[in-house]
C-alpha cells in the first residue's frame, strides 16, 4: 500500500466518523429541544396549580403581574433619589 492510499482510508474513516458525530449532535439537539418544551408544560401547570390553589382567576394574575410591574418601576434604591428613578 502506498501512503496516498494510507491517507485516503484515513480521511475516508474521519469523515465517517464526523458524519456519525454530526448524526449524535442532532439526536442530542432533538433530546433538549424536547425536554425544554417539557420543562415550560411543568412550568405552566406549576402556574396554573398556583392559582388554583390560592383561588385566583387568570384576571387575578394579571392584575397582580401589572400591580408587580409598576410598584419595581416606582422603586427607590439606597443611594438613589425618586428623581433618579425617574430618570431625571
């Protein structure tokens, strides 16, 4: 055998090998694209026990999140004046 030849059985197990990589690395993708949509479907029935436990209505938490959302923007932090806060 010949070194091109040595060199050609070479690139040729490589480039299998790649491709056997390249096959892993999608299974792989596939397997955390699924267990992300898992882990949002828990989130949300976490969610939507959360509210049935405590009584609320989607309108309850909502109004909460909006209530939530303008008590951080009205916020002062130590070092800081209201006039900051509102940026001027």
């Amino acid at each position: 055998m010949s070194k091109l030849d040595d060199l050609e059985k070479k690139r040729n197990r490589v480039l299998a090998e790649a491709e056997k990589a390249d096959k892993q690395v999608k299974k792989y993708q596939d397997i955390v694209k699924n267990k992300r949509t898992e882990i949002k479907r828990i989130e949300t029935e976490i969610i939507a026990e959360t509210l049935v436990q405590n009584n609320l209505s989607i309108d309850d938490l909502q109004k909460l999140i909006k209530d939530g959302q303008s008590t951080i923007g009205s916020t002062v932090y130590p070092g800081q004046t209201s006039q900051q806060n509102l940026g001027e």
